[in-house]
C-alpha cells in the first residue's frame, strides 16, 4: 500500500480530535446550508458572529458558536470562495492543525488554534472600534457577518512553520501572511476587518512556533530491515 493511503488510514488515529472536528464542521456545514430553512440559517448565522454588538451582547456564544461553522463553499470549485474554503478548512484545520495534534499533542494544538480564533477576534475589534473612530470603516461593520474558523487556522498555520524544514518556512511564512492580502478592501490606511483579522492571527501563530518547535515530537523513523518478515512473506506488509 502506498504512503498516501497508509496517511488516510492513520489520520483518525494520529489527529482524532481534529478528524472529530473536520467532521463536525462538514455536518454543520451541510445543516446551514441544506437542512435549515434560508430564513432560519441566516438567523443562526448573524447570532454566531463575531462583530461588535455580539461581542457586547452575548460573547462567549459569538466566539465558541462561530468556531462550529466555516464560512466557504465546497461546491462552487471555481470560486474564490472555494479557494478560500480549501486554504481555511483543508490546509489550515484539516491539515495544520491535524499535524499540531500528531506532533505537538491534542491540548497545544487546539490551544494554539483557540489563540488564534479568540485572540485575532477580540484584538480585530478593538481595531474596529479604533477605525470606526477614525471614520475608516462604516458603522455597518457593528453588525457585520463575521463567523467562520479561519482565525483559528490562521494561527495553526502560523505555528507550523516550525515544523517544516528550514528551507521552506519563509516561502511558507510568504504565503500564509500573503493569501489574506490578496482580496483585501481598503478603508484608508487599513485593509478590511477581516484581513486584518487574518493577519493578527498569523501574527500569534508565528509567536507560538518557537513553542511548538521545542515541544515538537520527533517523527517516526522506518523500521530498519531486519525488522521486516523473513522467507516467503517479505515481500509483504509496508514497502
């Protein structure tokens, strides 16, 4: 059996609670956008988001009930929607936060991707309020829709750039600071809220790599040979 399909095989095992997780946001997905009627799930939706009012009226279920959604398509391929879905939910909590969990353990990924959701949201807003301030964005933005994971999987984005071999990270570092920037609005000096919000959670994720590198487990090695089967049966099991 090839190594991808061995990796498939071993994901729920390796990185359960975030197998758990990629499931629970493909179910919720799937209900707000298919079971719920439109009317219902627009309601849902606004309730969990993280903007200004909801911040102020009801916190603790803006900021845990937007990390049960992801805000993205999964049908429209062509899409930057989808492009967006595929870098938040596939590269960032599928992946990133899968490889945290194997190497890091459960609590310290998931604590570096609830840094990230919480502390890019709660530090976005005091930037909002500085900017309405300022008159760089419209009052509208109290109530703005803003729910979704991608803070979280910025910031495990982020943190995994220790992980990777030298080489690598600062392409990657380019690329995880760069991808927010790309379909960003500008309201005066500053981009729109939620690339901001991006930005600060990548912000976090880089500040948390050193400690996800010293915490690093080391990766397992491949069996030498003479631990493989003797006789006729050498030829099988991993090659």
């Amino acid at each position: 059996m090839g190594r991808l399909p061995l990796a498939v095989r071993a994901y729920p095992r390796r990185s359960p609670l975030t197998f758990a997780y990629v499931c629970l946001l493909l179910l919720t997905h799937v209900w707000v956008e298919s079971v719920l009627p439109a009317d219902n799930s627009a309601v849902l939706l606004h309730h969990v988001s993280t903007n200004l009012d909801n911040l102020a009226d009801h916190p603790l279920a803006a900021l845990f009930g937007s990390a049960l959604f992801f805000d993205g398509t999964l049908t429209d391929v062509g899409s930057s929607s989808f492009a967006s879905t595929f870098i938040t939910l596939g590269i960032g909590v599928a992946g990133c936060l899968a490889w945290l969990e194997y190497r890091l353990g459960t609590a310290r990924a998931f604590g570096a991707f609830l840094a990230g959701h919480i502390g890019a949201t709660l530090l976005t807003a005091l930037v909002i309020m500085a900017a309405l301030g300022q008159g760089w964005y419209p009052e509208s933005v109290r109530q703005a829709w803003d729910f979704g994971v991608s803070y979280g999987a910025q910031a495990v984005m982020g943190a995994a750039t220790a992980l990777l071999p030298r080489r690598a990270r600062l392409p990657w570092a380019a690329f995880v600071l760069g991808w927010p920037l790309g379909g960003a609005d500008w309201s005066g000096p500053l981009p729109d809220f939620t690339t901001v919000g991006h930005l600060v959670a990548a912000g976090i994720g880089f500040a948390l790599a050193p400690l996800a590198a010293g915490r690093a487990r080391p990766r397992p090695r491949p069996k030498a040979d003479t631990d493989r089967p003797t006789g006729h049966s050498a030829g099988i099991g991993r090659p």
